[in-house]
C-alpha cells in the first residue's frame, strides 16, 4: 500500500531544505519498500541541497539509511518482511563488464539510478501529487522509501540500526578508501586531510589496517581530538599551517597514503604534495564540477607516485557491508562514537546546519 511519510526535500539550490509529507507508492517488480529507523547526514546531501552535487530538485534527500523491509515486490527472493537492510546509493547491476569484474560501484547501469529507480520512474510524490526525485535511487531521508534490490544489503538483524546505517556512506566511504582503493599495509605513513564523518573513517581504517603514524590534518580543533579518538598518532591544524603539507612531511619525511576528504582542488595539492616517493594520494572528496587541482607533472614519474579516485570505498556492497559490521561486532571498528548527536525528522533543518558548523562526527536522522 501507498505509506505517507514525513521526508526531507530539497526544493530549490537557493533554499533550506524543508520537512514534508510525502505519498512513497508500494514496490513493483524487484522492489522493496523499507521503513527507516535511521539515517545519516553526509556532506553530500548538503552539496546536493546546494547544487554543487547538480542532482536536480525537487529531490528527496538522504543515502545513508537503515531500516527493516515492510513490502516486497514481485519477483523479489532475496529480501523478507522484516529484514534489516542497509541502502546503498550504488546500484550495482550484478550483470554488466564492471560488476562482473568485481567493481560494482562503476556499474556500467549506475548511471539510470542517480535521482529516480533504475527504471528512470520514481516511487515518490510530493501532497500536490507531482513526482520527487530521489538522491541515489535512494532517498532514505524519510520515514518510508521504496528501493529497488540493487540498491539494499540484507544484514544481520542485531547491530543497531543508528550504527548500520552510517554504513551505507561515511564508513564505507572511509574504511573502504583504506581498505580496497589504497589497499594500507601495516607500518604504513599515512595523513587524513578533512576528519569529518568520512575522514574519521579513514583514519580508523589505517588504525585497523596496521599504519605505522596516521596524521589527521583538519581546519577545525574539535575535529582533531575526536581523530585521536579514532585512531590518530599526530594532528595538523590546517587553520595555523601556511602548508599542511610541509607540516605532515616535516612529521612524517612524506606519507605513503594520503586522503583527501573534503572536496576541494587545492587540498587534493595538499595531500599529493605531503606524499614520500612511491606514495599514492586517494580522492574522496567529491568537488564542485568546476574544481580544478594542480600536482607538479614531473614527480609523477620521477618519484613514482600515484593520485587515484575512490567512490564508495570502491565498494562492493553485498560483501563489504557485513564485513565492515563484523569488524565492527568484533571491537575493530568504532560505529558508536561515531554517532554524535541524533535528531528527529522534524529537526532535519537543525541537523543540516550543525553539519555545515562541524559540530558532529556524524549527526544522525531517527524515525520512530
Ligand atoms: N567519494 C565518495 O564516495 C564520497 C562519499 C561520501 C562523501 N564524500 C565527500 O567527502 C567529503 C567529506 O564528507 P563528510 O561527510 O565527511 O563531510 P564533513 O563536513 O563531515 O567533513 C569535512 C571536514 O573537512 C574539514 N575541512 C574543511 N576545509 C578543510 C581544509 N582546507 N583542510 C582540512 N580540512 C578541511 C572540515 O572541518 C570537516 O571536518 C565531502 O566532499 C563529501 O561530499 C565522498
Ligand atoms: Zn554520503
Ligand atoms: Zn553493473
């Protein structure tokens, strides 16, 4: 059946976000519909607010959700009432070159699920009845959302919903960019330029991984002390550096690993240039369209270093889901501390703006 469901839309680049009443339409063929218990505010629902993630409004936001299936559509094996799940904002095909070769978040398909189903249609409309896009295939900023099977993990119904959830972007994200992008090995130098709820992640997945010293780099002191908690040997205050990246190499003679994650060309400069020889810097920031960087050409060759992007923690959803919650069941992964504060729906609003303050690890969206 049809669910109302309170959900958080972007109407307009140049407007707040706003808390409305949406209709989210029961699912067709290899759809599922979850009630959410929580979900997560990443930067990219502010950029995606804002337009510098161009997702065309009216869209309903959010792609970090958990929740437990209410409906299945027809044809669907893999998913029961009342399963956990954990949306993904990759839709991966599981049929095309690049899932087939183990690289689902480039699937070839992805492109059709960005604001609607990957059918181009979308499950949600607004009290007027006109259609709302969806960030992601997602749009998990909602009290209901109709997703289809290639956009959910099935997990294990005893981790807390509030934790899962954070897995669908900011831990996945982060760890992965450690784990499968970078692929860290132990006694490795490392520096996290931007500790927020991505860069956080990156910096327990280095702990995790075995590296040697992990430098957190960030503008804001409070972000500093909440990285030595997760795992940070050194911090640069970036605010007080001229270079932050003479500062990291000063502490560290040059990273093996760099992140960037923050979304911005001249800190992507930063950690390129924080690199030792034979160091690879990894972009996890997402930038405005526009941003442009610049390395110095010759140090490519020359000291043998690499720059590589990272979507997703280049995900595979299915399998490193429950592997990062696993090591998080294990003691490996902190999940809980990532969780800073938690708002209802209805302070969405307040939540979007301590996320542009800084004040959260993560802040969190929970339905009743
Ligand atoms: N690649 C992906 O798949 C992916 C997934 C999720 C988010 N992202 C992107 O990652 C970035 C971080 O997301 P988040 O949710 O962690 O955001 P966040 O707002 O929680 O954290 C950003 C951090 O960067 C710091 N910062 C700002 N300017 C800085 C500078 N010049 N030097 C050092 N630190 C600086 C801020 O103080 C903050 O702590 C965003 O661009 C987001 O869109 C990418
Ligand atoms: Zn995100
Ligand atoms: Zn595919």
């Amino acid at each position: 059946m049809t669910r109302e469901a309170k959900a958080v839309v972007c109407r307009d680049w140049n407007q707040p976000i706003q808390v409305e009443t949406i209709q989210v339409s029961p699912p067709k063929r290899n759809e599922i519909m979850i009630k959410l218990a929580a979900c997560g505010v990443c930067h990219s629902d502010l950029s995606a607010a804002t337009g510098k993630i161009q997702f065309p409004p009216p869209l309903v936001l959010g792609h970090e959700g958990a929740g437990k299936v209410v409906a299945v559509g027809e044809g669907v094996t893999a998913f029961k009432e009342g399963d956990a799940v954990i949306s993904s904002f990759i839709s991966m095909c599981g049929k095309c070159r690049q899932c087939v070769r183990g690289r689902p978040v480039l699937c070839e398909n992805a492109a059709k699920a960005l604001i609607t189903l990957p059918d181009g249609t979308v499950r949600t409309h607004d009290s007027q009845g006109n259609a709302l896009n969806v960030f992601g295939a997602c749009g998990v900023m909602a009290e209901y959302a109709t997703l289809h099977v290639d956009n959910a993990v099935k997990i294990d119904q005893n981790v807390p919903l509030q934790n899962a959830a954070l897995v669908g972007c900011a831990v996945m994200t982060g760890v992965g960019a450690v784990f499968n992008t970078a692929r860290v090995e132990p006694g490795s130098r490392t520096a996290i330029f931007g500790v927020g709820g991505v860069g956080l992640n990156a910096i327990q997945g280095c702990h995790t991984a075995g590296a040697e010293m992990i430098v957190a780099v960030d503008t804001n002191p409070e972000k500093l002390e909440m990285a030595r908690q997760f795992g940070a040997t050194h911090t640069v205050n970036a605010s007080e550096e001229a270079d932050a990246a003479k500062a990291v190499k000063k502490l560290t003679g040059g990273v093996d690993y760099a992140f960037e994650c923050v979304g911005s060309g001249a800190v992507v400069a930063q950690a390129y240039k924080s690199l030792a020889r034979g160091g690879t810097a990894v972009v996890v920031g997402v930038a405005d369209p526009a941003d442009k960087t610049s390395i110095g050409t010759f140090s490519l060759p020359a000291d043998e270093r690499t720059i590589k992007g990272s979507w997703l923690g280049s995900a595979r959803p299915q399998y490193d889901f429950p592997r990062i919650l696993a090591l998080y069941q294990a003691g490996k992964l902190k999940l809980d501390e990532l969780v800073t504060r938690t708002y209802s729906i209805d302070d969405a609003p307040q939540a979007f703006l301590d996320m542009e303050k800084g004040i959260n690890a993560r802040g969190v969206i929970m339905f009743d």
